[in-house]
C-alpha cells in the first residue's frame, strides 16, 4: 500500500493532451508527452511529489510544442498552395 500525503494532491497528467498531440498533430512529441505523462503516476504513487510536478508540466510542455509545431507547418502548407495557385492563374 502507498502513502499518499493528502497535502500534495495528484498534479493533472495532461494525459488526453498528450495523446490528441499524438493522433492528431506531431507523433515524436506526442509520444514523449505520453512517456511523460505517464511519469506523473508513478513518480507520485512513489512519493515524489516534486517530480511528479515536474513531469506533468513536461508533458504539457511537449503535448503543446507538438500542437504549435504541427499548426505551423500546416500554415506553411496552405501558405504554399496558395503562392503556386496565385502564380498559376497569373500565368
């Protein structure tokens, strides 16, 4: 049985944003973000709260970085069809 101080309630593990930034938008961060995530349980089920708090702010920070990367790089994209559609019909 673990010992859970009651003064240090479970940090949230961003777990559902990690794994929508792995589905849906850039998978290396997303995974790790999941890993880290992941982390959030066991470091606090373990006692350690301040890694625990440590862990679930990393996953948030990856889950968030893979999201603004993947916007983006869709920007880019659109950004580029649109030039070519603009050179084409000038053409």
């Amino acid at each position: 049985m673990v010992y859970q101080d009651p003064s240090y309630p479970k940090p949230n593990n961003n777990l559902a944003l990690a794994i929508f930034c792995t589905a849906c938008c850039c998978l290396p961060a997303g995974v790790y973000a999941i890993i880290k995530a992941n982390d959030v349980n066991n470091y606090y089920n373990m006692g350690q709260y301040e890694l625990a708090e440590d862990a679930a702010a990393q996953a948030k920070k990856w889950s968030l970085i893979g999201i603004g990367a993947s916007a983006v790089i869709w920007v880019l994209y659109i950004l580029f069809y649109v030039v070519l559609f603009i050179i084409a019909s000038a053409s």
